[in-house]
C-alpha cells in the first residue's frame, strides 16, 4: 500500500511540475495540447519537421496589425507550403481578452482565412510560461532535430502601423530560409513586441 501511494504520488507530481524553458539553442520544451477542433498534439508528433510557434490574441492591437494586412496570414502560407509546420497558440485564461471558445475560434480562423495547422488552446498558461511567451504575438521557431533556434517578434519594427511591415524584416522568414539553406539562423533572437500574454494570476 505504502509503495502505491509513493507512486501515485510522483505520478501527481509529475503532472505538476514545470515544463523546462526554453533556451536557443537547447530542445525546445515538449507539450501537449488541444486544438480549437479538439485534437490533441504533442509537440513529438512533429519530430522531423520545422515548426513554428505564434502566440496569439485578436483583441491585440500588435496582431490586428499582421492580420488586418494579411501578413500573418502570407508568412503562414509561405511555411506551410514548404513543409513547415505552423501551430498557433493562445494562452489567454479564462475571462481575459483574446480568450475563446473553440466554436469562436474557427469562427475567427475561417473569416481570416488563417493558414495555420492549428489553433492550440492554453488556457492554464503552462506552455506559454514554458516558452517565456510574453506577447502577442511572440514567435518560435523549432529545427527538424527539436532544437529552438529563433524566439522574439515576428519583424523588425515594433509599431502597429501597418505600413511598416514592407519595411521590416520578416525574422520568421529568414529563420526559415537559413534552416532550408543548412545555414545556422543569423538572427537568432530578437526583443518581442505586442500586448503581453493574458495569463491567469
């Protein structure tokens, strides 16, 4: 008896615990996590491939901007046909803006013609703290050997004016183009920019 509850014990535990952070450089944190359509996805289902990770909130003005613009969407398409794999996340808890329900979300996927795989709902916020995620959004970029090898803004210029966008630079983009080149990411990190994650206290 007293073995079980030691076992059950840690098992609770485990559940608990922390994911570990991320660091450029080092295996990007592994998570699971439902989609808007109730799938379930594991971070590993994706060993193999380059993945990106995009935090979002609509009610963000910093996103409004790459989506009004249907920039987000271009980078998306752009990924996504070559392969790339493009999941979304949201870690807005309960109540706080950007939070939805997963009918809301496809509502919102399908009238911005979002290219994204998925749309991964994190309302506990443990992936989001994992990943250091403090804005919307914040992007991740994750190597075919599980490596993170670019974290910060989606661009170079943090404003919400949408005319400013063909003047950036696109550090997804390039991220993406030195790992299909066998290059290492030039750019590595840069300082995200947005409303910061809504996450619950």
């Amino acid at each position: 008896m007293k073995t079980l509850f030691r076992t059950v014990s840690c098992l609770l535990l485990a559940s608990t615990l922390p994911l570990a952070a991320a660091t450029i450089g080092s295996p990007a944190p592994g998570f699971e996590l439902v989609d808007s359509n109730g799938k379930t996805h594991k971070l590993s289902d994706y060993a193999g491939k380059t993945v990106v990770l995009e935090w979002v909130n609509h009610g963000c003005p910093f996103v409004k901007k790459h989506y009004d613009s249907g920039n987000m969407q271009k980078t998306q398409s752009t990924a996504v046909a070559d392969g790339v794999v493009w999941l979304s996340i949201c870690s807005s808890a309960p109540g706080t803006q950007g939070n939805e329900s997963p009918a809301r979300w496809n509502k919102i996927n399908a009238e911005k013609n979002v290219a994204a795989n998925a749309l991964l709902i994190d309302e506990s916020g443990k992936v989001g703290r994992a990943y250091d995620a403090r804005t919307t959004p914040h992007m991740y970029v994750i190597d075919a050997k599980g490596t993170l090898v670019y974290a910060g803004g989606i661009d170079s210029i943090a404003t919400t004016n949408k005319s400013d966008i063909a003047k950036a630079e696109n550090y997804v983009l390039a991220a993406l183009a030195d790992i299909k080149a066998g290059r290492a990411v030039a750019t590595a990190s840069s300082k995200p920019y947005g409303c910061n994650v809504k996450y619950a206290d």
